[in-house]
C-alpha cells in the first residue's frame, strides 16, 4: 500500500492526507469518515424533527371524527335493517327516518339519512316498485302486504317472494290491502275476503 506523506503548499498549510487502497482506489481519512456521519446525524434529526412537527398538529387541529356508516343488519324477524352507531341495535328498515329517534343517538333520524328520502337512503333501505317513480322500504318487501298499490313488491316479475308462509291462507283476496295471500287470522270470521269464498269455507283458520 503506498501512502502519500502531507506536504505543505505555499503558504504552509498541510495538504488532506489520502491513502491509495489496492486497486487504485483512494480512501478517506478519519475527517471524512467523521464528515458522512454528521450528514448521517442531521438526516436523522431532520427527520425526528418533522415527524415531531406532525404529531403537533395533529394534537392541536385534531383528527376528524371517525362516524360509521350505515350499516345493514337482519332483524329478528329477518327483514332488511339498520344497525345502530352502538353495533348492538338492528331496527327494521322502515323505522328509519320515522320522525322517531329509535336508536339510542337518534342516527335513524339523521339530517345526511334523511334530509332527501329516498335519494339520502342507503340502498339496502330502499326498494322500487313497478312504478319507478315509487318506492318502498325493503322490510315492507315481501311481506304479503300490497305496500306498492300495484303488488309489485309482492309479485313477480318485479320481486320474486317465496310462496304464502304457514300463516297466510293462498287465494286471490278481494280486499285491496293483500295480493295473493290472505292472513289465516281472517279466516272464517264472517266476512269473504277471498273472491271464491275458500277464507270461509276451506281455510283452517289461525
């Protein structure tokens, strides 16, 4: 290894010692090692500091509330609902927007929920008719009630709903309220509410 000696220039001063590596290559003295690790230190420090800057503002502006949003849930009765801000409550999908503070924060009765129903609606709360200028909630959907005026939300080929349930007696009703099914608890009271009498004559009753 060959080794430059310091030499002085004109007026004195002493030259950087170098020292020439194998292969040719010149190595840094022990000031320009201490110089890289005082760039590395104050890339460090710059760093901390920002990062420390950052966690000041956040502390002073604080972060923006973090607000769930709505969320569908299954009630009890297995219709369409809305899970409360709570994660416990699930109320039916028409009870939103009631004009009835049903959860526990009143979310259900939210200016952003319904300040432009049906349109503020999420869509899982919200079912169309045949008419497409109407709507319905989506619990009210199947749900043997004529709840559009035309039984769209009952019948297809609008809605597909699973056949009279083992409390509806099949029939074609003569009362507006009802589509293809009556309830059993009309039956044999008296009163025809299917057009070929079958609620008083072959329904079991309730």
């Amino acid at each position: 290894m060959n080794k430059i000696v310091p030499q002085g220039d004109f007026n004195g001063n002493v030259a950087t010692e170098t020292k020439t590596l194998p292969g040719g290559k010149v190595g840094c003295n022990s000031f320009c090692c201490s110089r890289r690790g005082a760039c590395l230190s104050a890339f460090v420090l710059l760093l901390l500091v920002t990062l420390a800057t950052l966690i000041s503002l956040v502390d002073i502006l604080g972060l923006p509330p973090r607000t769930p949003g709505a969320q569908a849930c299954v009630t009890s009765t297995n219709r369409t609902g809305f899970l409360c801000h709570d994660r416990r409550t699930c109320i039916p999908a028409s009870g939103v927007c009631d004009s009835i503070r049903t959860c526990v924060h009143g979310e259900d009765e939210d200016e952003s929920l319904c300040g432009a129903v049906p349109q503020s609606l999420p869509s899982f709360l919200v079912a169309h008719c045949g008419n497409p200028a109407s709507w319905i909630y989506s619990d009210q959907r199947c749900d043997g009630v004529n709840n559009c005026g035309d039984c769209s939300d009952e019948l297809i080929p609008v809605t597909m709903c699973p056949p009279c349930g083992p409390g509806w007696w099949h029939c074609t009703p003569i009362v507006f309220k009802y589509c293809e099914c009556i309830p059993r608890s009309l039956c044999r009271d008296h009163t025809q509410h299917c057009s070929d009498w079958s609620d008083e004559y072959s329904c079991p009753g309730p």
